[in-house]
C-alpha cells in the first residue's frame, strides 16, 4: 500500500507538471489573440491579373471589405 501511495504522488507530481506547461500555453494563446484582436487590419495588397503591352503586370482592385469589419 505505501508503494503504491509513493508511484501515486510521483505520477501526481509529474502531472502537475505537465498541467502548469499546458496552462502556460493557453495564456501565452490567450494574449496573443488579445494582441491581434486589438490591432488594426492589414491593409489589401492589389492582386495582378495580368499583364499590359509593355510586359508590366497590371493589378485589378476590387472593393470588397475585410470580413474582420463584420
């Protein structure tokens, strides 16, 4: 019985270990999403469609909103 009391609170001990690492982990997630939720959107990077006469790619615009502003 005693043996098996000591396996339990080794066990225990390296649970709590992994418990505090895991815990660690959500916070650093917690403030990382707090991080990108309070900064401004980055602004849209005009994609090219195509090329003109002089071999020069020519970007198309389009007007569409960052779903972010929903």
């Amino acid at each position: 019985m005693k043996q098996q009391l000591i396996r339990l609170e080794r066990v225990a001990g390296e649970l709590n270990a992994w418990l505090f690492a895991i815990a660690i982990g959500l916070a650093v997630l917690d403030f990382t999403v707090l991080v990108a939720k309070c900064m401004p959107p980055l602004p849209t990077v005009p994609i090219a469609t195509g090329a003109d006469r002089s071999g020069q790619a020519v970007a198309q615009t389009t007007s569409k909103t960052p779903a972010s502003q929903f």
